[in-house]
C-alpha cells in the first residue's frame, strides 16, 4: 500500500536526519546531565590551566600609593560659614574622575583621595552656589591644591605616606 502526501511537499533526507540529531541531542542532554557536566569539566579545565602558570619568577604586582587629604571652609566675605555650597574637585592624575562634594552646615567639607603612580598631583576645587537664595547668592570660585611627595609623610612599604591641606575660600556675594 502506498501513503501519497497532498498539499504538503515531502520532508527532504537532510531535514529529516537534522531532526532526528536534534532529539537526540535533547534526549542525550537530559538524561545525562550534559550542561552540569560541561561545566564541571570547564572549571578544571580553567584550574588547571591557572595551577599551570604558576612561575617562581613571577612576582605580584605591587603598585605603590598614597593618600591626600583636602578639607576646607567656605565662608562669605564676613567670615559667616556658607553649607550647601558644591565643591567640585578635578585633577589631571592619571585614572582621575571629578568627585563633588557638598559643604556640610558649618561649611565644612572633607575628601581623602588613594593616588597611585605619580604622587605629585595637582588639584582644582571649584566652589558653587547650589541652593539658589535660601543661604545667599554666591559668585563661583576656584581654588589650586597641590601635593608633592615632600608633603607626605608616615611611608610604610608600598605606602609612601600622607599629606593633609586645605582650601578654604571666601565667596563673594551676588547681588
């Protein structure tokens, strides 16, 4: 007896044996947990390979720093502490992002930076009025800090040590 296929065109051989390997490969999968297994044997692939580049001659890197500490006040020209000032910090180190800061309400701001690589480092700290007129209007300033290694002190192994300045300002008043 013979089975004629209408409106349907015949699955050709390819199609077929990629069918029948796709089941077999979900049936494989499942009943012997390929994916826990493949990532078992990855794991001691990549220990094996870590275990393998073990030298004596190699050394870890050690990168030596240090920390700089900028604190200040901002005040108005009648020497009244002014919060709510932003303090933007900027510096051209090497990996340097701009950090803002806000001065607390006796006017008060505090950073303490980890500078790796060169420690004679530059900064900007910028000063602006944010809170409109609640406080007073105040002009924007800037002032320059600059840290040399003479300025660190306490070294200790790869820490060379610490140093500590400040950036106080006076603002002018707009008004």
């Amino acid at each position: 007896m013979r089975i004629y296929r209408t409106n349907k065109a015949w699955p050709s051989l390819n199609s077929l044996i990629e069918n029948t390997k796709k089941r077999s490969m979900k049936n494989c999968i499942k009943r012997h947990n390929m994916p826990g297994l493949f990532f078992v044997g990855l794991s001691i692939f990549v220990g094996l390979g870590m275990s393998s580049c073990d030298n004596d001659d190699d050394k870890p890197i050690v990168q030596n720093y240090a920390e700089h500490t900028i604190k200040g006040t901002v005040q108005n020209q009648s020497g009244v502490a002014i919060p709510s000032i932003r303090v933007i910090v900027k510096s051209n180190h090497t990996g340097w992002k701009n950090d803002t800061l806000k001065t607390d309400d006796k006017g008060s701001f505090t950073k303490k930076y980890k500078i790796t690589g060169s420690v004679d480092v530059a900064y900007n700290v910028l000063f602006s009025d944010i809170d409109g007129a609640t406080n007073g209007t105040y002009k924007a300033d800037s002032i320059k800090v600059s840290f040399v290694k003479a300025d660190l002190k306490s070294s200790n192994g790869t820490f060379l040590g610490s140093a500590e300045k400040e950036a106080n300002i006076k603002l002018t008043s707009v008004k």
